[in-house]
C-alpha cells in the first residue's frame, strides 16, 4: 500500500464520502457526496493532506495562499504554517459589521495567490471565489484541488487559463477503497456508471425581456422599445454644451433605448435644450435618463427632483439614485423610473458585498424602483443596467475599467448597456452607435442560450 491509497483509506475511515442519493450545489443528483470537513478533526491526517497539496505545486511561485469557505479552511491553514507563505480568508458571506471586507488579511495589489479547494465538480465555487480574489488586485494563476469529481470542473477552469493540480480523481478513489474492500462490486458499478454518463448541469438561465417581472411602467416601456428597436443600448451623452448634446443625441436615436445626462455639467442647459430632447425622444422613441445619483435624505431629494433649476421632475423618464438614505427616500420620486446603484464600474469603488445585498433588498421591495446599475447578475423582479461598457479600451487613469457587450451580458445576465465614451469620441458617432447596437442584441440573444 502506497501512502497516497494509506492516506485515502484512513480519510475513508472519518467518513468523507457517503453513498447514497445526493443532491449537489450545481444541482446534479449524485450516488455519492463527498464531505472533506472531518479531516479537520484529525491533525495528523491534515498535515499529511497540507504536505501533499504543497507537493504538487513545489515548483510554482506564490505570495499568498487561500481556501474556499468552508471545507478548504483548515487545509489552506495547515498549508500555511508547513510553508510559511501567509494565509488569506475568503469569506462566504459579509457579516456587515467589521471591516466588512471579503477578503480578510494582510496583503496588497499584484500579490500572487494560491488557492485552495477540497472538490471541485462543476468548478462554480472556485470561479466566484476567484472572481472576489481578483476583485481586490490580487493575481491567481495556479489552484489545487484535493478531489475532482471529473464533472467538468477541471476543464472549464483550465479553458480559462489556470493551473489546476488535483490530488486525486473521483475513478482513483472509487479503485482504491474497491481494491481494499471499502465499497462493493455493486456500488463500484452504480458509481462508474454515473461518471461515465454524465449529468448536465443545472444552469440558471437569464429571462428573456419579455419575461421580466417588471411592473414599473416606465420599465415595461424600457422593455417594449428594445424588443421593438431591438437594442439595449443606452448612449451616455457626458457633454458640456448643448449644442454637443443635441447633435450627439441625433446621432445616436435611431440606435438606443434611452439618452442618459448630466444635466448639471451642461454649462448653457435650459429649458429649449429640454425641449428639443423631449421632441427627438418622442420622434425616434427612446427615454431621457438623467444620471443625477441623489444621494441624500428624502426631503433633500425631492427638492433635488422638483424644485432646481434643472426641473428634472418636468422631463427625466429615469433617474439614478444611491439608496444610502434608506427605503423611504425614493418613495419621492413621483412618475418616474429609479434605477438604484448597487455597484459602480471604477475601480476601488466602495460598494462592496454587503452594501450590494442590501441594496437589492431595498430595490425588490420598493414599487418606486425598476432596476439597478451592477457588475454582476441581480434578481428577475429588476432590470439591471451596466455601465463601463467599451468595445476597443481597457480603462483609463480615473480608475473606469471597461468590459466587453459580450462579457456583461452572458456573464452578468445585464439587460441594458450603458456607453459613453465609446460612443461620443469615435470618430463617426452614428456608425459607432450602430455597431453597438447590433453587437449588444447579438450579445443579448447569445447569452439566452
């Protein structure tokens, strides 16, 4: 008996796989589960795990080294004190008190990071724990997985480009506790038969348009022109002058669903400008959006809303605003649309998890809002806007970071774009609305399937 197969046979021994029927996280029903978490109780067996993880990346480079929450904890830990190489934490959730952060330890930007995971199956854990991990600058290239379940978890994360090294395959563990008389003849049969066959996985599919729950009539409006125009391209006309605003928004209407504004840098807005927007809108069909972010408490707000010199009340379809003034401050915004922001696009941006969650339960349960501004999926009940959208740059030295049509919608499930400097400094704005038009429904109707 080699040490890999004592090692397995004394794990059995804990109980880390049972048989039987199970269903999985990614919705798959299994004849077995595999549960790494009673290794934690046996010292010796977890320093055995920690050495042979660390064996299988001995030649590899890293700073940093972090489990996935739960089960991979006490290993990522244990891989930590043999090493030496500092230890992060991952949480699963924010517990909104604290530093609230999801990534705790000490650590900094460009720091290169192992993680850690006890068995991968559809690899969907691993992806939303790298996606955090690189959310705070850090730099993952290589992973380590005790078991893989060899239900395309593997190849999926490597299809993306990481180095995945496992320590054991579910087929070698199934001969292994078979070879020494831990599972019969029949259940070894029932098992390989099921990893030789096997099951889709359950995905959660994004709604079309059309199925949205939206009931915000304004929302039902959004949805009906970009079925009808077949766009969901909002145009963000970050200008400083009317005439640039009104030949910008010529250009762009026969593409788009709405024309977002800052009417507050606008250095000559007036009620002729308004007037003009509010006749093209109607002509070419699309809604004014004005990207005000009302911050503040409600009666503040509605003095903001109604009573500036902007008269936003008198012509804005939508609005955006920061709920950070609770629930009860958008109850003020009378025959208008509220799209809440959740997230935004800069980078360093505060809005992490916590304050996410919580805006997306104040936005399902107020009738005011139809939907939010994010950077990943949200509920069927809103409809999610995007913004930092841009075919050709990467970003620029204020900290925007862009992201492709294709990336918002098939990874975010977003129903709307939202393009700025895309758009008004190409050098032909109608041909670059058009492309973006097109590419962002195509996107769209890809990410359906």
């Amino acid at each position: 008996m080699n040490p890999r197969e004592d090692f397995l046979l004394k794990a059995f021994e804990l109980g880390i796989i049972k048989f039987g029927n199970f269903t999985l996280k990614s919705g798959i029903e299994s004849p077995f589960y595999v549960d790494l978490r009673p290794l934690a109780s046996s010292p010796q067996l977890l320093k055995t795990l920690s050495n042979n993880l660390l064996e299988l990346v001995d030649n590899k480079d890293f700073e940093l080294i972090c489990g996935v929450p739960y089960a991979a904890l006490p290993m990522a830990t244990a891989m930590s004190l043999t090493s030496n190489i500092p230890l992060i934490i991952k949480r699963k959730e924010n517990k909104g008190y604290g530093t609230k952060r999801m990534v705790e330890g000490v650590f900094h930007e460009g720091q290169t990071c192992l993680l850690v995971e006890d068995v991968i199956t559809s690899g969907k854990s691993l992806l939303e724990t790298i996606d955090q991990v690189e959310r705070e600058g850090l730099i993952v290239e290589d992973l380590v997985v005790v078991l893989d379940r060899e239900q395309g978890g593997v190849d999926k994360l490597r299809e993306r480009g990481y180095h995945v090294q496992t320590l054991f395959t579910i087929n070698e563990v199934i001969d292994i506790l078979h070879k020494y008389h831990r599972l019969t003849d029949s259940e070894k049969v029932k098992i390989k038969e099921f990893l030789n066959n096997p099951t889709e996985e359950v995905v959660q599919k994004r709604l079309p348009l059309e199925e949205k729950k939206v009931t915000h009539p304004i929302g039902k409006r959004l949805v009906e022109l970009a079925l009808k125009k077949q766009s969901n391209l909002i145009a963000s006309a970050d200008l400083i002058t009317s005439a640039e605003v009104l030949r910008f928004a010529n250009e762009v209407a026969d593409h788009i669903v709405a024309l977002k504004l800052h009417s507050d840098i606008i250095q000559d807005f007036s009620d002729d400008l308004i007037y003009q927007l509010k006749k093209l809108a109607k002509e070419k069909e699309f809604l004014l959006f004005e990207d005000r972010k009302f911050a503040d408490i409600g009666n503040t707000q509605e003095m903001q809303f109604k009573k500036s010199i902007y008269k936003i009340s008198d012509w804005a379809d939508l609005v955006t605003v920061h709920p950070i003034g609770g629930a009860e401050s958008l109850k003020v915004f009378e025959n208008t649309g509220v799209i809440t922001l959740a997230e935004m696009s800069s980078k360093g941006a505060l809005t992490d998890d916590y304050y996410f969650s919580k805006v997306i339960n104040v936005s399902e349960n107020e009738p005011k809002v139809l939907g939010c501004v994010a950077q990943r999926k949200i509920g069927d009940h809103l409809l999610l806007f995007t913004p930092g959208v841009n075919i050709n740059v990467s970003g620029d030295s204020k900290g925007q970071q862009y992201n492709t049509p294709e990336v918002v919608f098939n990874n975010y499930h977003t129903d709307f774009m939202i393009v700025g400097r895309g758009l008004y400094k190409s050098a032909d704005v109608k041909t670059a609305a058009k492309e973006y038009q097109t590419l962002g429904w195509i996107a769209y109707l890809q990410s359906l399937n």
